[in-house]
C-alpha cells in the first residue's frame, strides 16, 4: 500500500545554523516503510524539498529539510514509530527469530538490520546507584568470564564489563563514589576492587555463598578423613581379584595416585617447599596443594552400578541357592531392571569368588559426597544400611562429628542471622577440619557480619546473570559485549 505524503510548512530550518529558509532549491522523493495497515505492508512516498540557506556565516549553502525526531529522523527509511517496533523485537528476540516474528507481522526487516538498530541504540543511561550487586558469568565455563553489575534497589542491570579482572572493576567503581553498599559473592578480586575504589562502601557477602561454602567445607573434611572412615566402616582393605574389569581399572589408577602422593610427602618432609616440589615432580601448584592439605589422601571407591536397587533382592536368591547369573537376570528383568546380562554375571562371578577366598573381601565405601549427604539429612530418611553405615563412621571418626556439628551451627547462624553467634563459633572451630573454613570467615569478617545484619543480598544478581545466558544463548554465544549490554540493559 502505497500513501503519497508532503509537508505542510513553507519553511525550514537549516540544521547547521537553525536560520529558517522559505526559498526552495529543488524537490525529490522519500521512500519510508511504516507500520502495516488492514494486513498490508506500508510505503510513504514523501515529496521531500531541499532549501537554500541564505545565512551568511553558515558553511551550509543547500540543506534537506528536516521533520519532528519523533516522527521521522534525518536519513532514515524507517518512520520513527516503525523503528521503536523494530528495536523493541530486536531487544526482546535478537536477530533472526525477531525477523521471522517480523516477516508475519508484515514488517520488513532483515536479521542484521534489526542488530544493527539495538546496537546504535545502545543501552540506556542509567541513575546513580547506592546498592549495587557485582558478581561474575561465564563468556565461555572455565576459559573466559564477565563481570555484571546490578542496581538491587530498582532491580536491573546496569553495566557488563568484558572481565573480571580487580582493576577493570575498580576502575568502573572509581566512577561512582555515590555507592555506598557493595553485595559481591566470597571471591577476593571484587573484595579488593571494591575496598580500593570505594573505601566508605559497606560490602555485604552473599548469604547464600556462605551456606554453599560452609556445606563445601564439609564434603572437604569428609575428603581428607576418607581412610579412617574406611577403617571404620571395615572397607580399609581392598582384593584386586574381586574387583570388576572397571573397578580394576579404577583401582589401578588409585594405586598410582597413591605413589604420587608419597613422593611428594616425602619432599615436604624433607622440608622442600611448594615451588621446588613442582620442579622435581613436574605437578602443578594445585595438586601439591591437595596433597599437602590431605584432600587427595584417599580417592578409590567401588563403581556404583545398576544393581544398586536390587542387592537385597539378589542377596536373598543367593542365599536360597539361586545362582544362575542368566537366571537371575531373567527375574530381574521382569521386575524392571533394564541392564544387559554381564552386569548380573559379574555379580555372580564375584560373589563365588568372595565365599572361596577366607578375608580381603570387597565392601564397597561410599563417595565423600554420598557420606557427607548421609551425616546431613535427618535420621528418618535413611535405610537401615545407612544408619548403620553413618553409626560406624561417627563412632569412629569423631572430628567428623565434630566439624558437622561445627557446619550446622553456621548454617543455623545465616539462617537466623544472628551475629551474636559469629564470636563463640570461631573461637570454637579454631581448629579441627574445618579451621581452613572459619580462617576464611576470619578474612572477611566485616562483609560477613554485614550479611548477618543487612537485609542486602547477591541472591537478585544471580537471577540477572540467568536471563544474561538466555539472551547469550539466544544469539548462540557469539553476541559482543555491546550488543549483550544493550539487549540486556535496554529490555530492563
């Protein structure tokens, strides 16, 4: 549908020197798409005119004239309500399922052209903050990350920086000294940007980094104490002729990280350092580490299989004399399990194999995180297996019991924010296998007890950092920063 317009006025004005011009140096025409009508794409064709400006001092002697900004821009070939459309779509679908969804609207525009509108739009300007959250997200998992910043008091973001460097957040804090709460997570890069560029500023750590932390925590202890829990548990001891094809494999490659940790014990007890232990091994810094600290000292446990659910089932066939593997399978199989027949075979191989062989037989340990899940949750949700299980390991490891107890109380803290508690509990966790943990609180203890106190938390920044990955995913990771920015900023 085509619809002939002109203007109206006898007069414009020169865009350089705003003298208004009545004499009229030649016509032509101007081809705009506008919103559809009745189903119909639009075309305004403008009898456009160009003036003479008779301003003496003004470098421009013959100007197109100009319309309302908000109705038509200078050059444009979209009317000004067409293009608020376009950039709308593009903010809220990107580029090619906007052109889609536009193509049905009968709006004609490309994929790049509705980029390239968002793109000069940019992102809005924002109003000063006072209390901000700062955390980091991912460009690409464990090879590139972003920083994001959100005002928490109008819930929106407000700046992405292309890193997470300290001195690119410093550097963007520097230029807003108005701020005057900080919500960040417990990492230190943004603990020291925001203590140097807003020293006045109070930083408040995330709650619910704390709880993960101190949950964390736990499962490392539970590491570091795995021999003894095997010990108590009677799984210290481990008969490679029991094991399965890949239990044997994984067995093997305990059996080597084990000389590992030997060699490099021995070097620390011979008094070398962190760094010369890397040169004579040739392992990284984070490995030594590990071993040094007692978190590598026992990795080996028994694979998991498909049988788990049915043990008891096939434990009583076995002991009713049943034990033809395919036999067994067969029942299994009409009971639901969906595993092939080796995995029963093997059972039965090993179990012949058990009742020939007087001691050394296998019992299966379980992971540190199943353990450290079994001495959390209440009594009532476990088997009979596991309380068992869970007795044996708190009558002997009782450091265990006592850094769970240590966890709980924290925990209980947050939960309550009471900072009257935070005192007694690191006075009591000074030691035992948890201390690293409560150092780490002693480190940070103001932003801690900020969060203890102030009702600010990192959780609404978390949430903003979800729907930035949507709108990454949706441009299928190769959006730059300013085109995320404005797409993420201009939709808030």
């Amino acid at each position: 549908m085509l619809i002939a317009v002109r203007p109206a006025s006898r007069t414009s004005l020169c865009p350089i020197c705003g003298t208004r011009s009545e004499r009229i140096h030649s016509r032509y025409q101007r081809r705009l798409a506008d919103l559809p009508l009745v189903g119909k794409p639009v075309r305004l064709v403008i009898e456009a005119r160009r003036f003479h400006c008779d301003a003496v001092l003004c470098g421009r002697r013959i100007f197109a004239e100009r319309f309302d900004g908000d109705v038509l821009a200078p050059s444009a070939r979209r009317t000004a309500r067409l293009d608020h459309i376009v950039h709308h779509l593009g903010l809220a679908l990107g580029g090619r399922p906007a052109a889609a969804f536009a193509k049905r609207l009968m709006l004609p525009v490309s994929n790049d052209t509705l980029l390239r509108v968002v793109r000069r739009r940019g992102s809005p300007r924002f109003v000063p903050p006072i209390v901000i959250g700062i955390d980091d997200w991912a460009w690409r998992r464990n090879q590139r990350y972003g920083t994001i910043i959100c005002d928490l008091e109008r819930r929106k973001t407000i700046a992405l920086l292309p890193d997470r460097e300290p001195s690119t957040a410093q550097a963007w804090l520097s230029d807003q000294p108005q701020i005057s709460i900080v919500a960040r997570d417990r990492g230190g890069g943004y603990a020291t940007a925001a203590a140097k560029a807003l020293p006045q500023a109070t930083q408040v750590a995330d709650r619910w980094h704390l709880m993960e932390n101190a949950s964390r925590a736990f499962v490392d202890a539970v590491r570091k104490s795995m021999r003894q829990i095997r010990t108590a548990i009677g799984a210290a001891t481990i008969n490679p002729e029991l094991l399965t094809a890949a239990e044997r494999i994984q067995y093997e490659g305990y059996l080597r990280r084990e000389d590992t940790n030997a060699a490099i014990l021995d070097l620390a007890k011979s008094g070398a350092a962190i760094k010369e232990i890397m040169r004579r091994t040739g392992y990284s810094r984070g490995l030594v580490r590990r071993v040094l600290r007692g978190q590598r000292s026992d990795v080996f446990r028994v694979r998991e299989n498909s049988l788990e659910l049915y043990l008891p089932w096939l434990d009583a066939q076995w002991s009713a004399g049943h034990r033809n593997g395919t036999e067994l399978w067969r029942q299994l199989k009409s009971q639901g399990f969906r595993g092939c027949l080796r995995v029963v075979t093997e059972w039965a191989t090993r179990r012949r194999k058990a009742e020939k062989v007087d001691d050394g037989a296998l019992s299966r340990a379980p992971s540190a995180r199943t353990i450290a899940r079994l001495m959390t949750i209440g009594r009532d949700d476990l088997s009979k297996s596991e309380t068992v299980t869970v007795a044996a390991i708190e009558s002997g490891v009782p450091l265990l019991v006592e850094a769970r107890e240590a966890i709980a109380a924290f925990q209980a803290m947050i939960r309550k924010k009471s900072l009257a508690d935070l005192d007694p509990w690191l006075e009591k966790t000074r030691t035992g296998l948890v201390a690293s943990f409560a150092n780490g609180i002693v480190k940070d203890r103001a932003a801690v007890s900020a969060a203890l106190t102030s009702p600010w938390s990192n959780g609404q920044t978390e949430g903003q950092i979800t729907k930035l990955k949507l709108v990454k995913r949706q441009m299928y990771g190769r959006g730059k920063i300013d085109l995320l920015q404005a797409r993420v900023i201009g939709a808030g």
